[in-house]
C-alpha cells in the first residue's frame, strides 16, 4: 500500500496551492482518503476525507471550510486537495492516507509565509 503527497511549497498568504496523492498497492475505489496535517510542533490532524468511489461524502475540519476542496479521480487512483485563502496557520506536513490510516508515507510541506 503506498500512497504518495506531493505539490506542497512556499505561498505567500492568501495565495493557493493544490496537492495531489498517488495511490497504489490497494483497491482505491473502495477506500475512503483522507489528508492529514502536522504543524511543527503539533499532533497531525485530520484535514479532510472524501469516501469511497462509490459514497463520494466529503468532510472538512472546521478551520478549512470554505477554502479547502478534497476531490478524487478514480480512474487514475488520485486524490486531490485544492487549497485557497491559505493563511500561516495552515503551514505543516501534509500526508495522505486511507481513512482509517494505515501507515505513513512522506508527506509534502507547505509553508504559508510573506
């Protein structure tokens, strides 16, 4: 099972970014997938799941509402999060990862910062 984050970097507050998960090693359409977040020094959160191919139910952690949108491809077993109005606070790791999580891949950074 190997589920890959990338497209994180450095954006100014207020600009936007959008992550892409590779997936593999599994039966994606049958799995709901989540991003997860870790700040420094903080615990990892969940930040959004989307259901399997067959629910397609989103939810969103409070402080990402309205400016995160969490999407899936199923044909390419990709899963997505488009991030807008990015603030400081939303600088972290960002992990991909069924929901329940198995174990972690390496995540992508993204640093909101002027």
């Amino acid at each position: 099972v190997q589920l890959q984050a990338s497209g994180g970097g450095l954006v100014q507050p207020g600009g936007s970014l959008r992550l892409s998960c590779v997936t593999s090693g599994f039966n994606f359409d049958y799995y709901a997938i989540g991003w997860f977040r870790q700040a420094p020094g903080k615990e990892r959160e969940g930040v959004a799941c989307i259901g399997s191919s067959a629910d397609d139910n989103t939810y969103y952690t409070e402080s990402v509402k309205g400016r995160f949108t969490i999407s899936r491809d199923n044909s390419q077993k990709k899963v997505y999060l488009r991030m807008n109005s990015l603030a400081p606070e939303d600088t972290a790791v960002y992990y991909c990862n069924t929901n329940p999580p198995g174990q972690w891949g390496q995540g992508t950074l993204v640093t909101v910062s002027s």
